[in-house]
C-alpha cells in the first residue's frame, strides 16, 4: 500500500479582478484540516470566501469540502476533485477568494477554482510513503558494521551491543538484511507502519 500526500504550496489567480489564492498542506486528521481553515480565515479576515476540500487518511476515504457560501457545487466539489485527480491523500487545499466585483457564473467559478488548485498542486512538493514492515533489531559490533547503511535501517542506538530499527515494503524478503549479517541478526517483528520513500 502506497501513497503521496504534499508539503506546502501556494498558487494565485485573477479572473475578472477576482483573486484566488490557494494554499496546500500535509494534514493527518480532521481536526488540523479545520485548524488550517481556520488559521487562514484569521489571516484573510476580509476575503469574501475561503472554500477548502481535504482527504486527510491514507486510504482516501476520510473527506470533507466546503462551498463557504459560493453557489453549490462551485468551489468544494472541484478543490476535492482536483485532489483525487491528482490522486494525493493527507492533504487540504483552501481557496481564500477576493470578490473582483463582476460575477463570474458558476461555469467561471468552478473553472477558476479547479485552475488555482491544480496549479497550487502542481507547485507543491510531493512525498511519497510505503506501507513497511517492521524490525527490533539486536547485532554486536562487528555484524552491524556489515549492515550499517543500508537502506531502512534507522533509530540506531549502541550500548553492549547495536539496537535498530529496520523497515521493509511489505511484501519484501528481509534475506537481504539476514544474508549480509551471516544470520547473526535478532529480529522481533511489530506492527507495520507507512514510512516516507527517500
């Protein structure tokens, strides 16, 4: 199981001296979907509308929008299609909107506000995260440093001997990381959890 989600980004756009203003992030939970809204309405205290759409678990089935008092269906419904599109998870992207005085019809606005998303999409960087299986880790000195830098190995901590973490796709064999140890390698399998691919 994979998937991509994205750090910060922003877009701008100025349709009939109307601006839009999109801004992504990385979310894990409803709750920091709804503090980043809310920060932004703080922030844009006098923008006529701050629209948003969000998928905020892994799997994409946790999701919100909001029209924020644009006609139904205009700015939500296509910032959260432009996310599936763009198949991200844990992620919001909220439109803050300055009414330019002409009306843009709601074939306008919803052109306008899948436009600045896709755009503030596309500026931002993506991360991509894998489910892993992974390892407690017990060596002595001499069989880690055969180990020592190779990929998914982390939280080293040294004492009477070498305590690690080690992280595979699941799926994956883990013989590679057995074989160079010669077998010497003690290893306690725990839950799996998504790791960021480098």
């Amino acid at each position: 199981m994979r998937y991509t989600t994205l750090t910060e980004g922003y877009a701008e756009l100025v349709v009939s001296r109307s601006r839009f203003m999109a801004f992504a992030k990385g979310v894990g939970s409803d709750d920091e979907v709804l503090q980043f809204v809310k920060s932004l309405r703080k922030t844009y205290y006098d923008a006529t509308h701050v629209c948003y759409a969000a998928i905020w678990d892994e799997y994409g089935k946790l999701s919100r929008f909001s029209d924020d008092g644009e006609p139904n269906g205009t700015a939500g419904a296509p910032i959260l299609e432009a996310i599936k599109g763009a198949n991200l998870k844990k992620c919001v992207v909220a439109v803050v909107r300055y009414f330019g005085g002409t009306k843009l019809g709601t074939g306008g606005l919803t052109r306008a506000y899948s436009s600045v998303t896709a755009d503030c999409i596309a500026k931002s960087k993506k991360i991509d995260y894998v489910m892993c299986d992974i390892y407690r880790c017990n060596a002595d000195f001499s069989v880690f440093k055969r180990l020592n830098g190779m990929n998914g190995i982390e939280q080293i901590v040294y004492g009477t001997d070498v305590e690690f973490v080690y992280a595979c796709p699941v799926g994956e064999d883990v013989s590679a990381l057995v074989d160079r140890a010669g077998g010497k390698v003690k290893m306690q399998k725990l839950l799996p959890q998504y790791k960021q691919i480098e």
